[in-house]
C-alpha cells in the first residue's frame, strides 16, 4: 500500500506525512521470515487434519459429537504441539481461560507462582482481590519480580526450593509494562530452570497476542500448557468468540472438569454452526499476523521519527502483536486515541473517554471499532491513565488499515 495515497486520501499532511514516508522506506525493507514458517506450519496442519466441508455443519444444544469442535481442536493440537486442545465459545475470554487453568491446576491451600511479575490488571484482579478470586478461595500466591526486565530464575528457584508449588505461571505479553514481551527462547530458559528445580510444578503460559509471530510457542519448549483468547492472533479477524488451552493430556482434562463439570469433561459444547468461521480464520492467521506486524513497525517508525520513544523499535524483533509508545501525557493519550478511532470500520464517529473497566483500578482510555467487539487482532489501542502514559496500540489485519489509523492518530498527538 503506497502510503501517499492514504495522506492524499485523508488530507495528511506536514511533519506526519515526512514521517509517514520516512516509515514507509523503513518497513518497505523488513522482512518477516518467521511468519514464513509459520504459514507452512499452519498449513501442514490443515493437510494433515483432512477436514471436510460436512465437518462444518456444527451443532446446537449440549454439543454431543460437534465435528467442527472436534476438527479445529485436532489443528490446534497439531499447531501447538500438544496432546490435546479445549476451544470453546462457552470460554468467553483470554482471562476466562486462564482462570479456568489456574483453578483447575492450583487446589486450595496449594501455591501459584508468577515468575513474570505482577499479571495484567483484570488478571491479577481475578486472582488476588476480586471477590471469590483464586486467592480468597484459598490458592495461596506469590510473584517473583522481574530482574532488569528478566525472569528471575535463581530466585524462582529458591522458591521452589522452599516449598511445593503447584503451578509456575509466566505472562508472555506485556500487558500494561514497561517490560519488553518475552520471547520463546526467553520462555524456554525459565521453563527449563523450573522444570529442573520441581519437575512435578506445572508451568502455564499465557500466550495472548504471542501466537504464531514466532516459529514456536511455549509448548514446543516445555511448557505444560498455554492459554489465550480465540479472536486475537488465532481468530484471524473472523472467529466471533472464545478462548482455548492447549497442552498435555491430564492438564486439559482438569481445565475441561473445572470449566463445565466433572464427568461432562470436553464432550459438551456447541458451535452454532459457527466453526466454518473458527477454521477459517485460522487458515488465514499467518497472513493476519504478517500483516499486523508490519503494521505496528509502521508505527514504531512513525512515532519514533516524530520524537516519542516506543519499543520495540521497528524492524528489532517481536515477540507479540503490541507495540507501546511512550506519549507521556494523559492528554496525549486521549488525542492518539481519538485519531485512530476516526480510522475505525465502525463507530469511526465516536469519541472515545477514558472510563471505568471492570477488572481495573484506573481510568482506561481506549480505541475500537472491531467487526468482532473484543478482538485485538482488528486494530485497536487502550491505555490506563496513569504514569507513564504509554499507549498500548494492538492488532491490524491488513497494512494499510493500520497505516491510515497510525497517521490519524500522529496528526493529533503532533502539531505541524
């Protein structure tokens, strides 16, 4: 997409339309070689699998015997590298999810660890203050800091040392950090160290925004499950709802006790005919993921060359589909956020204010016009108002979407 088309289009012009076409050379090189193997993985999935069309059909009711769950389970397990799968509607979250794992995995009385820290805000809400969270359920917690923006692993290890832990649980993404996402690598050392100190700890992974920008994920390298929500990197822009865990057998079969009811396990579960969305969202995930990757180093560019600080910086490598840039201000906050929602497909006329979200202690001020409302791999942005104001901008299922939502948002943070 030539971006002087876009400036032309929408009237940009002055410092953003320099910036945006420093940007555009800038990406014009990249290459994304990862995604490459990535797309080959998936479809080596989707030919080994063999699905037919009348496994779309889906089904109503409990949701007995529903091929298209069964076949789109089967590609997930063949993706991540697992014994098995559990994708369901009826798992209405990333955070659902994960809840259902770590209770399912953590007994009460039992300790829970983070090693990557504090959790993201709704998810440490969850687990620790809510009320009926894992913590006042009787799980007992505990997060390891992180060390200059790294797993803490000898002290990890210390911990487990001291005492059983149930379940060692790492956060991929950032979240609402300062702190870069983890890599796979990253996440295979600290597995490996975990593994080595407690080899009965389960280790859980959640792997929101992470799926598919890497060659693996955290299952190839140990990890005993992962976890994520099914309209972000896997829902390809078309899945309507859900989330997923995938990993070793005993796991997802807790996980699925604990999320319907012991004796039902993963037989129950309706698609409403929605599976042909799921299968094919995922066929097109690598293309989306490309796509959104390029996008935020678009923005990466753009931003840096305007003055502001972001990370990661364009063309370094990612590990997840979120970039953050360092605006500095609430006021800024609102501007970038009131630009890109003017990019939006829907609701491109609203005017978005920083309000109250369940699960956070501070005003969030966030952007979204998704087709899907909820799916971070559409274009969106949201960011708490509070030091050091830093936008977190998620998603982009095509380029030149992300480009046009980008440069409206500059052409309000910035003045010519």
């Amino acid at each position: 997409m030539n971006v002087a088309a876009l400036c032309d289009a929408f009237g940009i012009a002055g410092r953003v339309r320099t910036a945006a076409f420093v940007a555009q050379e800038r990406v014009a090189s990249l290459r994304y070689p990862a995604q490459d193997e990535v797309a080959a993985n998936v479809l080596r999935a989707f030919a080994d699998e063999g699905i037919d069309e009348s496994d779309l059909a889906g089904s109503a009711g409990y949701g007995y015997d529903d091929a298209a769950r069964t076949r789109y389970e089967a590609l997930l397990v063949r993706i991540f590298g697992t014994e098995r799968a559990l994708a369901r509607l009826s798992l209405v979250s990333g955070t659902h999810a994960i809840v259902a794992t770590l209770g399912a995995c953590v007994p009460p009385g039992e300790m829970l660890l983070s090693v990557t820290g504090a959790p993201y805000d709704t998810l440490r809400n969850a687990i620790v203050e809510a009320p009926h969270s894992l913590v006042t359920r009787g799980v007992r917690y505990r997060e390891i800091p992180l060390k200059n923006d790294a797993i803490d692993c000898d002290t990890v290890c210390a911990v487990l040392r001291e005492e059983p832990v149930a379940a060692a649980f790492l956060q991929r993404s950032r979240g609402y950090g300062s702190r870069p996402s983890f890599s796979i690598d990253a996440c295979a050392a600290a597995i490996a160290a975990i593994k080595r100190e407690s080899p009965q700890t389960l280790v859980v992974v959640d792997d929101c925004y992470g799926e598919l920008v890497e060659t693996r994920e955290p299952t190839h390298v140990g990890a005993d499950a992962v976890m994520g929500s099914l309209i972000k990197n896997l829902g390809g822009g078309l899945a309507p709802g859900g989330a997923y865990v995938a990993g070793r057998a005993d796991v997802v079969e807790r996980v699925a006790a604990y999320a319907y009811a012991p004796g039902l396990r993963d037989r129950v579960g309706p698609t409403f005919g929605l599976g042909r969305a799921f299968v094919q969202g995922l066929f097109l995930a690598p293309l989306v993921v490309e796509q959104t990757l390029r996008g935020l180093d678009f923005a990466a560019a753009i931003f840096e060359e305007l003055g502001f600080a972001v990370d990661p910086v364009a063309g370094t490598s990612r590990t997840d589909i979120v970039q953050a840039i360092a605006l500095g201000t609430p006021e800024l906050l609102r501007c970038f956020a009131e630009g890109l929602q003017e990019a939006m497909p829907l609701n491109a006329r609203f005017r978005p204010e920083p309000g109250s979200v369940p699960g956070y202690r501070v005003p969030v001020v966030m952007s979204s016009g998704a087709f899907v409302p909820g799916a971070t791999i559409e274009l969106s942005c949201d960011a708490p108002m509070r030091p050091p104001y830093e936008m977190y901008l998620q998603g982009g299922v095509s380029f030149a979407h992300a480009a046009l939502g980008v440069m409206l948002a500059a052409a309000r943070c910035v003045a010519d």
